[in-house]
C-alpha cells in the first residue's frame, strides 16, 4: 500500500486512524495513503513533508 509522509499544521494535532496517536507538528508520520488523510490535508489540517534535500557543496576554486 502506498503511504504519505505528512505532519500536522502548527497548533493542530490530527488523530490517526485505528491507533490511540495523534499526528502533531513535531515530527512527521508515515501513514497510509487513505481518503481520511488526504481530506485533512485538503482541508490545511495535514502537510506533505517534504525531506529537504542536502545543499549542494559548491566547487570553490574549480574553472571550467
């Protein structure tokens, strides 16, 4: 089954379906990619999150 990877909009705490846990903004959670999660991201409550990439290093000094 697809999953999402999302957490919860500052000062919102969304409750999970089928465990006693709530999604919060203090750290993401992987859960299943089903309509109760995308309505609440519709609905603001719920972010995809998106791991930031590592900054590209930059080549000081290199010529091309």
């Amino acid at each position: 089954m697809k999953t999402l990877t999302v957490i919860a909009r500052r000062g919102v705490a969304v409750p999970m379906l089928g465990v006693r846990a709530m999604i919060t903004d203090a750290a993401p959670k992987e859960v299943p990619d089903l309509p109760y999660y995308r309505r609440r991201m519709a609905d603001g409550d719920l972010l995809l999150w998106e791991n930031p990439a590592p900054a590209a290093k930059s080549k000081k000094g290199s010529k091309e």
